[in-house]
C-alpha cells in the first residue's frame, strides 16, 4: 500500500458554483500555493475521494445549503456559518437590537438609530413623526429595502407623506450631525471575522475603510446622494470622485490610519472611541448567538458599517454578508490582501511552499521587495521560506512526540488503574480529534471496502454535537489573542499560552445541537443560555473603558499604552486591545 503525506497534497480551493469571483480572493489564494478547484478533473482515485469533495477551502458569496454542512468533511473549510447571515438583512438586524435595547437598556444597546420595519409597524412611524411635529423637531429619515446592498434604492424624506415603497423597507432615523472632514461626510468599514458562535469568538481587523462622500454635507438637499451616502459603488461614479478634495485628495477612501492620525493632529483622544466600537460589535453579535448550531470548520466574514457623529458616538449601520473584496483602488489592496492572509493563517489554514505563497512573509519585512527583478523571489524571500519549513518541521516532530507522550501516559493510567481496581473511561474525544488532525487537508490513508462505510462517517465534521476543535487542531474554545492585525475582542479571556502557565482551562461552552434552533433562538428570550451573562461581561469592560478615558479628561493625546495599562488594571481579562494603527 501507498503512502503520500499531507503535504504532498495540494490545497485546494473554490469560489462560488462557477468559478468566478473576487479577483483579489483568488489572487491571495494562489500567493498562498493553493490550486484551484478543476471539478471533474479535480477527484483523486488513489484516495476515493470523488470529484466533488475533492477539495479544501469553499468561498461563496451566497450561503449553503442545510444539507451541504451535514455532508462537509473534516478536511474542508466553508466562509459561512448556518443562520450567520440572519443580522445582515436589516428588518432582522433592527429587530435582534431593539428587543435587546427593551431589554437591556438604551445606556448599553443606543447605538442603534431607531428603526421601524415596513410595513409591518407603519402606525409607529407614523406616530413617532407627529410626536416629532408636535415638538417642534424636523425629522430626517432614510429609507432602505431590507434584501439590496451597495446603497441600491436608498432615499431620504422629511415627511411621513414623501414615503413610497413597492417592497419590504426599513426606516431609520438619520443622524443628521456626523463627524465631517473637511466638509464631507464618512463611515467606517469595519472587517470582523466569526470562527465560532458556540464558544462565541470574536476578531476585529486593525486596518480598514474610511468611505467619504464626494460632495460636501448638506441637509439642504436630502436628494444628493453623493453628498449623503458613502458607499463606495455610488461616489465611484459621481462627479468629484476624480477631484482633489479638501482634506480628502482623490478618491473617497482612506485607511483606519490616516484617519486616526487626522483626529490625533486635532487634539482628540480617540481611544475610547475604538473601544466603544468594539463593543457595538461584539453585543451585536451576542444579540443572535443563541439562534446559530454548533458548526465545525465554518467561519464568517462580516462587514460592519458605522457611523460616527460630531460627538464621537458610534452608530451601527447595518452589517454585511461577504464584504465586497474588489480592488478599485490602492487603498482597497493594501487593506484586503494582508486582511485575507492573516485571516487564513489564524483559520490555521496552510501557506504552501511555493513562490507565489511568500507574500506574508517578506510583506512583514521592514525592508527589501519580494521578488527579484527576474521574477523571482528574493534573498530576503528565500530565508523567510526556510524559517517557515523549518518552523513547521519543528511543529509536526513536537505533534508526533505529543503524540507518544499521551500514548504512554494512557497507558500507565490503564497499568494503575487495573492494579487499583478501579475503572477507567476512554477519552473518545480525544481520540476522535488526533484522528481529525491526522487526515489534515486529506484523507490519511487510502481505503479498502471494509473500511470505507466507517471512514466516511468519521471524516463528517459537523455531528450532532460538534466540537469546538476544528478538523485542522484549531481550538476555539481558547482562542488565540491574535494573528497578524486580527485582534480577539471578545471573549474576554487569558491567552493559551498564560492557561497553559496557570494549568488552569477554560469550561466547556455550551452546544447546540448543530441543525435545530433551540426554542429560544427567538429574539424574545435572548437571555437564555449564556447571553445573558456574556453582554454583562462586555458591559462591565465598557464600564471599565469609560473610566480610563475619564481618569484621562483635560490632559492632551495620551499615548495607547499608556491607556491599555489602565484598562489592564481594571480589567485583566483583557489581553490584548483592539485599536487601529497610527
């Protein structure tokens, strides 16, 4: 019998059903040394993998379906989670956090601008703008279909009477004082990546979009949209998009960087800030966790869009399914390309050896290019793929002396307890995750026909109870404090490598059954489970937050560290803070 590692294997990768995708994804992907996904072409004999599971990593801009996570194999990766795209349509989104906010108070859920879903709760708008008359406010509204993205059939109105719709719709009070620079009109776009749901793990990406607007903020005219929206799609085409702008320059992006660096040449302390968006993040993805199975080898990629107003007061947008990865501008490729390389190496997801899989490596470098004027790859290059091999050596001897050691010591427990009289379990889960990690990337053996029935119920990842132990050995039940400039923000918990100081582990997180919604999964009992107990651990590190930024009050820009020493003080679990480069 024939026997080929994993790493004779080759990595290999889908996007969507035909194909076709992002230019930039697929780009990252064979940087990484992965071969794309060929169909019929693609199926292995050797190993009696048929054509359509032949393959590693599935990208698609649309979910799967309900049947294709309970077929999925343990060597294979999907970028959505089942029920993970239920806040991205905005009724539901607005739904999830006004019940929280009825709940949990508008001190803790305010940051969500009120909505009303049409037509459904019409009579409440239409008396929340006569309250508004009869005190003499001038109400602005922006109205936006529930199913459409990229800005498509937005309007503002300013009376009840303006309103016309032909499908479902959702209503939300406009802010109408957002945080200008230079006279125009921004949000953020904010990357935030779901490994899990059961244990909840949250990463927010350091780096991301500043969107302007290409004409300068008025409410004198509610029918500009290049003045009020800042959606990317829609300022491409406007007018001044080719204009040099006041403050802004060309284009309508910025990076999180030179945005912070403006505010921080303005005297302002932005720390809290960044904190507070954080935490808009990681409740609103608490508020729909109890609806969500227990899944393996699934993650989310979601896009947070938010505004800040002239008070420095975040504001939730909406959040969006499959953020668009397109590369319009030099901004975009050097956000997103990093962005999906340590993405795909916190998913534990391999860099292969090739010279196209260098990229990471040499782009962390403080100085050198990549690759040779020749084409190829670089002294500097070539070094940082003989530490990584070296590296990953290193790793798989350790995994195999690991290996030996817990054999030997599952049998002195077996000797001791034989000569004690007592009985001993067998720790099937154990065992069930180093046969996961053994078939890394691949079936790990070729199979006869005796054994072929039981090999395919093995290599299933998601069972009724999955685990938290992803098939490549991730664990997210302690998650790593970061990877690259992907920072874990929630949960609030003491790193692997300080767990293993201690000798202490977390408790299990409590599953559901992959599959069923539980009765609960309802946005009107989101305290069951542990909801309930993870939004009072992410409001009392907002208390904390808030009085570092206080104890800092009349002093000028404090430096980041100097804050994040306070925070630790207060709040130790916090291991690390998110905030963006300066």
């Amino acid at each position: 019998m024939s026997s080929i590692g994993s790493e004779d294997r080759p990595f290999i990768f889908r996007v969507n059903d035909n194909g076709t995708g992002p230019v930039l994804l697929i780009q990252v992907c064979q940087e990484r040394g992965w071969k794309e996904y060929e169909g019929t072409k693609s199926g292995d004999s050797a190993w009696s993998v048929p054509a359509d599971e032949y393959w590693n990593l599935w990208w698609k801009s649309t979910g799967f379906s309900l049947s294709h996570y309970k077929q999925q194999k343990i060597w294979q990766f999907n970028n959505h989670i089942p029920s993970g795209s239920a806040l991205c349509r905005k009724d539901n989104l607005w739904r999830y956090l006004k019940c929280m906010k009825n709940i949990f108070g508008t001190s803790l859920f305010g940051f969500s601008p009120d909505s009303y879903n049409l037509p459904l709760e019409y009579t409440k708008l239409a008396a929340e703008c006569s309250h508004d008359t009869d005190v003499g406010e001038k109400s602005i509204w922006i109205c936006k279909p529930v199913g459409q993205s990229q800005g498509k059939g937005i309007s503002l109105i300013s009376q009840i009477g303006e309103l016309v719709y032909d499908t479902n719709i959702v209503v939300q009070r406009y802010v109408k004082n957002p945080m200008l620079i230079g006279g125009y009109k921004y949000d953020l776009r904010l990357y935030v990546l779901v490994p899990s749901f059961h244990p909840l793990t949250i990463y927010v990406y350091r780096e991301g979009l500043t969107r302007f607007s290409t004409d300068k903020y008025s409410l004198n005219n509610l029918d500009n949209h290049y003045a009020h929206l800042t959606n990317s799609s829609i300022n491409k085409l406007g007018p001044n998009y080719l204009e040099t702008k006041e403050k802004i320059g060309l284009g309508c992006k910025w990076t999180f960087q030179q945005l912070r660096q403006h505010i921080r040449q303005a005297g302002v302390n932005d720390w809290l800030l960044w904190q507070k968006i954080s935490v808009l993040v990681s409740l609103t993805l608490a508020s729909q966790c109890t609806g969500i199975p227990s899944t393996t080898n699934c993650f989310e990629l979601y896009g947070f869009d938010i505004l800040v107003d002239s008070d420095l007061k975040p504001w939730l947008l909406e959040v969006n399914l499959s953020p668009a990865l397109g590369n319009d501008c030099d901004v975009d490729n050097r956000v997103k390309r990093p962005l999906l390389h340590d993405m795909f190496d916190l998913l534990g997801l391999p860099m292969c050896n090739t010279g196209l899989s260098l990229f990471r490596m040499t782009c962390r470098s403080a100085s050198g290019p990549r690759f040779g004027g020749d084409g190829r790859p670089t002294a500097l290059a070539a070094a940082a793929t003989e530490k990584w091999k070296s590296k990953r050596k290193t790793n798989s001897n350790n995994n195999n002396n690991n290996s030996t050691a817990n054999n030997n010591n599952n049998n002195n427990n077996v000797n001791a307890s034989k000569k004690d009289g007592t009985t001993v379990t067998s720790s099937t889960a154990q065992a069930q995750s180093s046969a996961r990690q053994s078939t890394l990337y691949g079936l790990g053996k070729q199979r006869g026909a005796n054994t072929a029935r039981a090999a395919a119920a093995a290599d299933l990842c998601n069972s009724p109870l999955s685990s938290p132990v992803w098939g490549n050995g991730r664990d997210w039940s302690r998650p790593a404090d970061s990877e690259g400039d992907w920072v874990r923000v929630f949960p609030f918990a003491p790193s692997p490598r300080q767990l293993s100081r201690t000798g202490t582990r977390p408790p299990p997180p409590q599953q559901q059954p992959f599959g069923r919604r539980s009765a609960s999964s309802s946005p009107s009992s989101p305290d069951t489970g542990s909801a309930r107990a993870t939004i009072k651990t992410i409001q009392e590190y907002l208390k904390c937050c808030k009085k570092v930024a206080r104890s800092c009050e009349g002093l000028s820009v404090v430096p980041d560290e100097e804050l994040d020493d306070k925070l630790r003080d207060l709040f130790p679990a916090a291991t690390k803070t998110w905030l963006p480069p300066l």
